[in-house]
C-alpha cells in the first residue's frame, strides 16, 4: 500500500484566506505547505499579491 505524505495535503477547508494586504477574500491557495506545516502559500486577485496563511 502506497502512502501520501502528510504534509502535502493541507486539509479539507475550501473557505478563501482573507488577504492581509487588502483584506479581500478573493483568494486562492497555491501552494498546500508554506515554510512550515501549519502554514500555507496563497495569492489575492484583488491586489495581486502573494502572502500566507496559518491554519
């Protein structure tokens, strides 16, 4: 049986991070792991920068 690595998944929620730059919603997550675990790599289309997101 093949395994996944936890730390590629970065769960089940869909809900947009709100940016910290313009607090927008109109996010989207680019990448599931970020420098460490609980955090993850996002991009805002409003102001069209990328920041990340603990959870």
């Amino acid at each position: 049986m093949r395994r996944l690595d936890p730390s590629v998944s970065a769960g089940d929620d869909d809900d947009p991070a709100a940016c910290p730059y313009c607090d927008g919603t109109n996010t989207e997550r680019e990448h599931p792991k970020g420098p460490s675990l609980c955090r993850s790599i996002h991009f805002c289309n409003d102001c069209q920068e990328p920041f990340e997101a603990v959870g």
